[in-house]
C-alpha cells in the first residue's frame, strides 16, 4: 500500500496569505484604543485613502518589473518629471490639460520601453541601468524647471483637472477608486491572462521561459513599458494635488513604492509579486505612518518606519519565495514505492509480478517472459542444456564443421575418413575404402543435429 504524501495544513497557507491583511485590521484596532477621540473617525479614514492613493499607484508601478525579476529605480525620479511637464505644458505653454496629461503619459510609456530596452539590448543590470536614467531624467527636470518651482498665475489651474484629486465618490475620495481599478486591471493581467503568466514564468525561470519559445526580452520590456505609463499617471496625480512643480519632490516617494511592492509580495499570494497584496501593504504602511503622526511621533520616525519595514518585507519576501519553491518540489516529488506484500497464510511467498530470469541468460527485447515457459525435454541431443523461456539467436553455420580433433589430423587422412555420397548400384565406402562383399558397412560418424530452436543461453 502506497504511503500518503505529506499535506499541508491549510491553517498555514491561510496565515502566510492573508496575515498581512489581518495585521492591518490589528493595527487599526490598537491605533483606535490608544486614540479613540482621532483615529476611528471618517476624517481620518478619507485622509488615509486620499494621501495614500499616490504612493499606492507608484508601488503598483514598482511591482510590475519585480514579476519579470527586475527593478526600475527610476520611478521616483520619473514621477518628479511628470508632474514637473504637466504644469510646464499647462501653465507655461498654455496647453490644454487633456492633451498636457496625454502627452505625459505617452512620454512615461516611452522611458519605459527605453529602460527595458537598455536592460534587456544592452545587458546592463537593471539596478545600473534604472539608476542611471532615473538621474538623467532628474537632470531633465532640472533644466525644465531651471533649479525652481513651476507656480501657476492667479487663475490658478484649471478646476477640471484639479477635480481629478479633490472630487469625491460615493462619499470617498477618488484617488481610491483609481488606485482600485488599476489594481483591478493588473490583477485581471497577471492572474486570469497568457501575459501575466509569461510575466510569471519568466521572473521565476528564463531559462526555461527561453526553452519553452517565451520571448523573453519582449516581455521584459512590456514590463518596464507598463511601469512608465502608470508612473506617469502618478505624475498626473501627483501635480492634480500638489498644483506646483516642484523638480526634487518625487524621490520621497521611491522608498514607500518599493516597500509595498515587496511586503505586497507576502500576502494573497505569498512568494511572488501582485496587484491584491501590493495594495495590502500600502494600507499597512497607511495605517502604520497616521498611527504614528498622531500619536505625536517626531519627523525621523517616518524614514525609520520606512527603512525597517523594507528590511522586513525584503525578508518576509525571500522566505515566502523559498516556501513556494520547496512546496512546489515536494509536490512534484514522486511517491515512495510501495512496501513488500507480506507472505501468504500458509507461509508461501507471494507472487512475482514477473517470473525469475534463469541466471546468466540473456534478455530480450520484448517483454521478458510473456508466454509460459515449456518445459525441458526428457532427453535432449548431445546434453544440451533445457530450455528456457528466454530466446537464443540462430546457431552460426559452424556448428555442423569438422570436430576439431579431425583437424589436427593429415589432410589425406581426414579425406580417407570423410564418408562419400552412395551412388546407384555402388556401395557405400567405409572409411578406409570399399567395403567387401557380404560385409556391412561401417556407421558413419554420429553428429549432434544442428540446434534450430534452442532457446538456452550460450555458454
């Protein structure tokens, strides 16, 4: 009988995936009991959704790379030059804002794809090469900006599009709808369609991505591409709420991004990054960072709670990822073979599910022992040994030659003694010439039948 395979307990697989979510609502509960008067009000949960909605669309950018085992630090510094040229085109160069925010996030699709191409074309790490266009894309804003602030005129910003961060819905701020549906779309991506799974597999193995036919580079760049347009949306947001271009805001946010990206990748779906979990941590590090302001914590608590959590979900991280790896091994482990059948009520063996090859004999390539073995003969020609179940190949012609003993005697000898074929009307001669009349002729020489079928093995 096969032994079971070991199970997982369910209890742990729902811990590592949903504790996160779990913690959120613990924290929330302490927060509340040591401020009941600020922390459980309304106000304090639109805000929580409304200054939190930025950093939340800005880890969802960070997360996309990370399913392709890439990192774009440029996205903090992308998002200071798309707010920077939205408020260039719309107050500088008296753009209409739909256009202003259409031409910036065609430009944050374009870094994108650049970035993928420079790591993927160049073979250049992507933490090298990420870096490196994040600072010539700061020193971009610097020249736009000129060192300064991009301050809008005293008709101040169009009210259509600073409605894009201050409207409400259904009571809540909008920026958490839009954080919500992009969540939404890049968990329908990475979860439900041919893409995401791509995404996956080549994050975790592209080796086996290349071996499969996954085009593996292509797919790298449609991950940074899809990072560059969501981060400038971030941008578009990001200017909607801050209605000043200010060219060194964006590095604040690179940090927060990349701790929801990677504690995000330890809930829901422990071991790898997505969209559900990455939101998780955000409210995590929402809740976390309010708590603490009202609690009347210093300034550098905030950086100190930032750097901590990301030790700790970069930790969290690889131990949920070699979780996954070990109990995807032991789940495509084969099961152990099963335990020898004990021996029969009357003390005999139990049956073999194949019969004993006899020893020393030679295998075929069929199936060993298909047909009942024949019994051996009662008297075999010349002791040749019983047969077998197992085949023989044909004797060779020389089995019918001269015994070797013949051979060692003269040529005219052993011709004298070779019997010769009997004619009509003439007697057969002996081996030493014609026999005389009245006499019988002598036996010839008895040999062993050439073996046609015999099945023993040779010796």
């Amino acid at each position: 009988m096969t032994p079971p395979r070991p199970r997982h307990r369910p209890g742990g697989h729902h811990i590592g995936a949903y504790g996160l979510l779990a913690l959120t609502a613990l924290l929330y509960l302490v927060f509340s009991l040591a401020l009941p008067d600020t922390f459980p009000t309304l106000d304090t949960v639109d805000s929580i959704l409304s200054t939190q909605s930025i950093p939340a669309v800005l880890a969802l950018a960070a997360m996309v790379p990370i399913v392709t085992g890439a990192f774009d630090l440029s996205i903090g510094y992308g998002l200071g030059l798309a707010h920077v040229m939205v408020l260039q085109l719309v107050v500088n160069a008296g753009w209409p804002w739909p256009l202003a925010c259409l031409a910036v996030l065609a430009g944050g699709l374009v870094v994108g794809v650049l970035n993928g191409v420079i790591v993927e074309f160049g073979r250049i790490d992507s933490f090298i090469a990420t870096l490196g266009t994040g600072s010539m894309m700061y020193a971009v804003t610097g020249w736009i900006t000129d060192g300064g602030r991009i301050v809008p005129g005293p008709q101040g910003l169009p009210p259509a599009f600073t409605d894009l961060y201050d409207s409400s819905f259904l009571g809540l701020p909008v920026p958490a709808f839009y954080v919500l549906a992009l969540a939404a779309v890049l968990w329908l991506v990475l979860e439900r369609l041919p893409l995401g799974r791509y995404l996956y597999v080549v994050g975790s193995n592209p080796r086996a991505a290349d071996l499969v036919g996954i085009p593996t580079r292509r797919y790298t760049v449609y991950a940074f591409a899809a990072s560059g347009l969501i981060v400038g949306f971030a941008g578009v947001l990001l200017a909607a709420q801050q209605q000043i271009g200010n060219p060194s805001v964006g590095l604040d946010y690179l940090l927060p991004a990349f701790v929801g990206a990677l504690l995000g990748s330890t809930a829901i779906k422990p071991g790898r990054p997505n969209a559900l979990g990455t939101v998780v941590a955000v409210a995590v590090l929402a809740v976390g960072l309010t708590g603490i302001a009202q609690l009347g914590a210093e300034f550098w608590t905030v950086p100190l709670f930032n750097g901590g959590t990301l030790l700790i979900a970069v930790g969290l991280a690889g131990y949920a990822a070699r979780r996954r790896l070990r109990g995807g091994a032991a789940r495509a482990a084969p099961a152990a073979p099963p335990p020898s059948s004990p021996a029969g009520a009357d003390g005999t063996p139990p049956p073999s599910p194949l019969p004993a090859r006899p020893a020393g004999s030679i295998p075929s390539l069929e199936s060993p022992c298909t047909a009942p073995a024949r019994p051996p003969p009662q008297s075999a020609p010349c002791g040749s040994p019983p047969a077998s179940c197992w085949p023989r190949p044909p004797p060779s012609p020389a089995a019918n030659a001269v015994p070797p003993t013949a051979r060692t005697r003269p040529r005219r000898a052993r011709a004298a003694a070779r019997p010769s074929r009997p004619g009509p009307g003439r007697p057969s001669p002996g081996p030493s010439g014609p026999t005389s009349p009245g006499e019988d002729p002598p036996a010839a020489p008895r040999r062993c039948p050439a073996r046609t079928s015999s099945t023993s093995p040779r010796p």
